[in-house]
C-alpha cells in the first residue's frame, strides 16, 4: 500500500493514511478546521432537521453532497441503505422529529450490493447478517436482469431496485404510511449518480416517491435508467 511518505507531491486529500496515529491526526486537524468555522450557539437549543435520510455508509456518498447538513439532515448510514439495520433511526427521524422528507439514498457502484451478489459465505457474522437482509432484492433482480458481473450500469439496476425495495419496506410500517396518506410525509428514492450514467456525475437523481416510479411528483420528474 503507499502512503503520503511514497510520493510526496500528492495532495493530503488523496493519499491513504499510512497508519491509526495518521488517520486520526487527519481527522481531528480536519474538525478543528469546522469547530474554528461554524456557530453552534444556534443549535445547542435541540435540532429540528426537514429530511431523514438513509444512505449508504460508502465514503463516497456523503452527507454533504446535499449541501450544509447541521440542524437540516437527520442521517442513518449503513452498508447498502437499509431499512432493516437501522428501523428505530429511521423511525425517530420520521416519527419524532417529524422532518417531512424520508430520502432513501443508494447509489451506483454499490459495494454492498456487488457484494451481496457474491459469495460471501466466509464473512463474519455481521456483515453475512447485513447483505442477507438485501437478498429479496437480489433474487428478483437476478430474475429480472441477470447477473451483472463487472457492468456498472447492469449493477446499477440492482441499485434501483434495492431503493424501491427499501421504500416499500418504509411504507409497510403503519405509523410512517399514516404520515404518508396525511401529507405529511413523503418516502424519496433516490440514486446518488457516482458514475455518470443517468447524467451528471456526483447528482441525487430522484427514483422513486413514496411508491411512484414514474411521471413526476412533489414538482420532480422522477428519472429511472434507461431500458437496455
Ligand atoms: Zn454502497
């Protein structure tokens, strides 16, 4: 593996932390940068954020691909976006603090997916537990799509269809759909579009709301990827 001391002429952002000591001076001299930059006398009162959202844990897809989060995104990472990880997170953003937006966020080159695609008999526990829960979906895409070996678009579909899924199962629980039918909630697909392939790369395209994968809603055209 190199580190910052095999090439020193590539950007601290980019290199591979050589070691614990490293990484951790890297992350701490990175929050003294945000403590010295922001005001947190506004939010010591409570946090009243406007979407729930649960992405991917992959450190490609951050929270701040959605602008300045403090006191606006209430998140939930995990490895491929599930429900079924983290139910009691999700339902304290949607329940308890009432934000009117549940964002499902999963996205292209999704490690979880390729790997719950895979063998993955010989991993610990926890993670067999985790890439067991997106079976559902994996089955049916292979039914629907194939196996998408190394074609990113064809992974990507797995992608889409496990967003779906994971609205469905939002939806199935009785007190997030009565937010829901009241108006006062809406369950938001989505697709963070690493690779370029609905458009620009780095964008949240929209799949799916609340159930509808198709036309538009909530003022936004919901976009899927192309039929092959
Ligand atoms: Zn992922």
């Amino acid at each position: 593996m190199s580190s910052a001391h095999d090439n020193p002429s590539q950007s601290h952002a980019t290199t591979v932390p050589a070691g614990p000591s490293e990484a951790l001076m890297d992350l701490l001299s990175c929050n003294a940068q945000f403590a010295r930059t922001h005001d947190f006398a506004p939010l010591q009162a409570g946090q009243h954020p406007k979407t729930t959202m649960l992405c991917c844990s992959d450190s490609r897809v951050p929270e701040s691909s959605c602008g300045e989060t403090l006191n606006r995104v209430f998140t939930i990472k995990d490895i491929g976006n599930q429900i079924a990880t983290a139910p009691g997170s999700i339902m304290y953003g949607t329940l308890h603090l009432h934000t009117p937006v549940l964002l499902i966020l999963g996205h292209t080159g999704c490690g979880a997916i390729a790997a719950a695609l895979s063998d993955y008999s010989a991993e610990p526990q926890g993670i067999r537990e985790e890439l067991d829960s997106l079976q559902p979906v994996i089955r049916a895409g292979l039914q629907k799509h194939g196996a998408p070996g190394n074609d990113i678009a064809k992974l990507a579909r797995f992608t889409e269809d496990n967003v779906d899924y994971q609205v469905r199962q939002a939806l199935a629980d009785a007190n997030i759909s009565g937010r829901v039918t009241a108006g006062k909630l809406a369950i938001v697909g989505a697709v963070y579009d690493l690779h370029a392939l609905y458009g620009k790369a780095g964008s949240i395209v929209v799949t799916n709301v609340n159930g509808q994968v198709e036309g538009s809603a909530l003022g936004i055209t919901i976009q899927r990827l192309p039929i092959a």
